[in-house]
C-alpha cells in the first residue's frame, strides 16, 4: 500500500523552527545591545550640554560635537556588523539544514523507487495484407 512506503519525519521542521527561533533571538539580543549603546551616547551628551554653565562650557560642548559624532557613527558601524553576523549565520544554517534536507530527500525517493524491468525488445511481424 502505498501509505506504508510514505515516512514522515517532523525534524527538519523542528530543525528549522529552531533556526529561526534562534535567528529571532539573535536578533532581539543584538537590538538590546544597540538600544543600550545608543542610550549611553544620549545620556553622555545629556550630561554634557546639562553641564555648560558659561560661553566656555558652549565652546567645549560644541567642539566635542565631532568626536561625538564619531562616537555614533562608530556605533552604527558595530549594529551593523553584528546583524549582518546574524543574517550570514542564519544563511549558513539554512544552507545546510536544506541541503541536507535536500539530500536526505533524494535518498529515500531512490529508496523507494522499485528497480525498472529490463527492457525488452520484439520484432513485429508484418501482417499480410488482405
């Protein structure tokens, strides 16, 4: 019957429900750490411009600007990097997981395919015409 050759196997589904559980978390971790650096640079600029008590002060805090500006830019950078090693490990999982997946595939349907007969050839007789 042809229900008793069909097999089904729920892990690659659970291997790729965890892929992408971990993908998310990778993600969520990332925008945490991001969040976190972007809060620390707003609360030091905070401190700075709360600290200017003259026109020395507005001088100081406004050539820091750049330095500051940097800072940011720096930080942007390090965001990125970090999603794009997210993205590139979950690509190189996905890779695999469906190569493997694919390849797995290939080896049970030619595990399931019976053997062809062996072709026969037959002449055929011409008919007399009648």
């Amino acid at each position: 019957m042809f229900t008793d050759s069909f097999k089904f196997s729920s892990e690659p589904m659970t291997r790729v429900n965890k892929l992408m559980m971990d993908t998310c978390e990778g993600v969520v971790e990332a925008q945490m750490a991001s969040l976190k650096g972007y809060l620390g640079l707003i609360e030091e600029q905070t401190r700075a411009a709360a600290s200017i008590r003259d026109v020395d002060g507005v001088k100081g805090f406004v050539e820091s600007q750049p330095e500051r500006f940097n800072q940011l830019v720096n930080r942007v950078s390090e965001d990125f990097q970090q999603f794009s090693k997210v993205a590139e490990d979950f690509r190189n999982e996905a890779s695999q997981l469906f190569q493997e997946s694919a390849a797995s595939n290939a080896d049970d349907s030619a595990e399931a395919k019976p053997e062809a007969p062996a072709k026969t050839t037959q002449k055929k007789t011409a008919t007399p015409a009648s």
